[in-house]
C-alpha cells in the first residue's frame, strides 16, 4: 500500500480544521436564536395571564341587594276604654279565652259590667270557660260582685253547672253563702240543688 505523499497529508487536515470550525461558528450564531425565542415566549406568558385576569374581572357581574320595600300600612288606631271594655265583656261572653287575655293586656277592666251589674267574670262563668274565668280573676275580677238582683259569680256557676269554675271561685275567696235578692232568696249550693246538679252542689258545700 502506498502512503500519500506528505504534503497531501497536511493539506487534508488543514481542510478538515476549516470544516469543524465553520460547524462550530454556525452552532454559536443559532444558539442565540433559540435562546432569545425562549425567553420571549417566557415573557409573553405572564402578559397572557395578565389579560386573562383582567378579562375575568371585567365580566363578573357585580350583585347588590335589593331595597327593602318600604312599609305604607298604617297602625290601628287605639280603641277606646269604653270599646276595651265592651269587647272584653263580649269575649267573656263568647269563651273566648284569648281575646280576653289580648284585651286585658291592653287595659280593657276586668270588673266591666253591664247595666244590671253583671261583670265579665258572670259572663265567662256562664259561658263555661275556666280559662277566661282565670284570666279576669288574675287581673282583678271581684269573685264576689253582685248584680242587682244579688247574683254572684257562684251562683252563675251553681244555675249552668260549672263545677270546675265553682271549685275554682271558692279556692279565690268567693262566698257560698252569699243569696240573690227577692223571694225566696237563695244561696248557689241550693239553687245547684234545685238543678239537680249534685257534683256542684257538693263543691259548694251541700
């Protein structure tokens, strides 16, 4: 085999040097390219972001609460003593326990009677409401008012065979012995047994 001559060699590696070294100036001028592309697309993230953020703020909608709307209803006006009164007698009446109560907290008096003396306490004993019984008697009923023909709550209970408002008067110092005015006068406990009513009567002493 015959070797090249000398010079050819040095020729050759001359040209080989040249090679390598336009290879590498070639990588160097494309390198900052790529760098400077990544840092611009790293940059441009943020500003992306950005407007991404701003974008949503201006879309959210913004709630308030509504105005309370205003009140026109005018108040009732405040009844009168006398109407105060009028309805509590009338709700005695009627057993109405409730309206009793709501008109004696409103200052309907408790010892309201009609013109023939008969209060609002002989009103709840006869219509056969206890509850209503106690709610005049908390606030003040007389347990012993009389009308004008001597009749007493007791008796009232006595005549329509309220025993349980019977038993519940006496507890509240209501007289057994007290008697209706003509003839023949008479006390509850004999007008109960003239009823029949023996369970009263024996409540009431018989």
């Amino acid at each position: 085999m015959m070797l090249p001559p000398k010079h050819s060699v040095t020729v050759f590696t001359a040209l080989l040097l040249v090679g390598l070294s336009g290879c590498a100036s070639t990588a160097s001028k494309d390198e900052p390219s790529t760098t400077q592309s990544s840092i611009a697309a790293t940059e441009a993230k943020p500003e992306a972001a950005t407007t991404t953020s701003t974008s949503t703020a201006a879309t959210t909608p913004v709630i308030t609460a509504a105005p309370a709307p205003a009140t026109t209803e005018a108040a009732a006006p405040a009844l009168s003593q006398n109407e105060l009164n009028k309805q509590v007698w009338d709700a005695a009446q009627a057993g109405d326990a409730a309206t009793v109560s709501a008109l004696l907290q409103q200052g309907a008096d408790a010892n309201t009677a009609t013109a023939s003396g008969e209060t609002a306490l002989h009103a709840a004993v006869a219509a056969g409401s206890l509850p209503a019984v106690m709610q005049l008697v908390d606030k003040g009923a007389n347990v012993n008012a009389a009308t004008a023909s001597g009749w007493t709550p007791l008796h009232h209970a006595a005549r329509f065979g309220r025993a349980d408002a019977a038993n519940y008067l006496l507890k509240q110092g209501a007289n057994p012995k007290a008697v209706t005015l003509g003839t023949p006068s008479k006390t509850p406990v004999q007008m109960a047994m003239d009823k029949g009513d023996i369970r009263t009567a024996r409540i009431l002493g018989y």
